[in-house]
C-alpha cells in the first residue's frame, strides 16, 4: 500500500464516521467556512469535476485524493464538493447533501458536486468510472433527475457550465457509456 493511500485512510479512519447520505461513503467534514447551510433551491442537477491534479510520488500508484480532502478543510479559500471519488474508487463525503457546497459559481444552489481525482489529461480508472456511475445513479433516483446531460436538470461536467474551467469533466471519461451505464443500473433498482 503507498504511504499516499496509508496517510488517507489513517486521516479517515480517526476523523470519518459513516455517512448518512450515501453508506458506501465515507464522512469527513469539510470546513465550515468551505460551505453554505441548506439550500435555496430543490436539487435538480448533478456536476461532475476532476481535480485537475493529484498527489503523486513518482513510480507510486494509484494517486490519491489527500489534496482535495486538505483544500476543502484549509482555513483559507472557500471551495468544496459534496463528494470526492478517488482513483482507488474510495468515496469520500465532506458537504452532506442539504447543504450548498461551493463548487459552480452559479449553479451551487440546485446542484451536488462530485470531484474524480484525476488530471485532466487523464481517464477515470475503471473502478472510479464504476464508483462514479453508482453514486450518480444513486442520486438521480433520490432527486428524480433525469439521466442526460443537461446543466439545468439533469448531469453535466463542469466543463459545461465554466468557460474558465472547459477541461473539468468533459475529457475524462466516455460520457456516451456513463449515460448508458446508469440508465442500466436505474432499470435494475
Ligand atoms: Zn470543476
């Protein structure tokens, strides 16, 4: 096991607690200043990101998710995701889902964040791909969101919605297979 994924899950095995949203997740808060209470408006839409980068030694693998876990607790910026998924396909929860995570600029409100820790010249592994498709399937059955890309109701990257992030979400995986994947999954539950 690398000294990344050991460092991760001491850090969640004595700060995480099981989450109540989604059980295959793990709780681990994010700061307080790092998200908004409640909501202003029903969940209607999910965003999906990459990280854009992630913490690597060189010749160790998987990378993993720790400097997103530490950016969403700094005592400094103001951002956060209600989910991150790693490469080892590990869900990591910090904003629960009535809450308002600060992730799109204007589309906080309605939507949940879900970071994939990658490089956004780089694909999903198989099991985030996986672990990402469960998670989203999951939600757009709680909220009843309907399963197309579409960044007012329905799933979208944040490439989508930011002309000043076009990378995030948008190369990192096959969209086409995502869709058709948790269209599968819905007609099975
Ligand atoms: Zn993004």
């Amino acid at each position: 096991m690398s000294r990344l994924i050991q460092r991760r899950d001491d850090w969640l095995r004595r700060e995480g607690q099981r989450s109540i949203d989604y059980s295959s997740a793990i709780f681990l808060a994010a700061g307080s200043g790092h998200f908004t209470p409640g909501r202003s408006l029903p969940i209607s839409l999910i965003v999906l990101h990459v990280t854009g980068s992630h913490d690597q030694m060189p010749h160790e693998a998987p990378p993993v998710g720790l400097s997103a876990m530490n950016m969403f607790r700094s005592e400094h910026g103001n951002t956060s995701a209600h989910y991150i998924i790693d490469r080892d396909g590990t869900i990591i929860q910090m904003v629960r889902e009535r809450d308002t995570a600060h992730h799109a600029t204007n589309y906080n409100r309605n939507s949940i964040g879900i970071e994939h820790v990658s490089r956004y010249d780089l694909l999903l592994t198989e099991i985030q791909f996986r672990k990402s498709v469960e998670l989203v399937s999951s939600l757009c059955q709680k909220y009843s969101i309907p399963v197309s890309r579409n960044i007012n109701n329905g799933i979208c990257a944040h490439g989508d919605l930011s002309k000043k992030k076009p990378h995030c979400g948008t190369g990192s995986w096959n969209w086409e297979r995502y869709l058709l994947e948790i269209q599968q999954r819905l007609a099975t539950i």
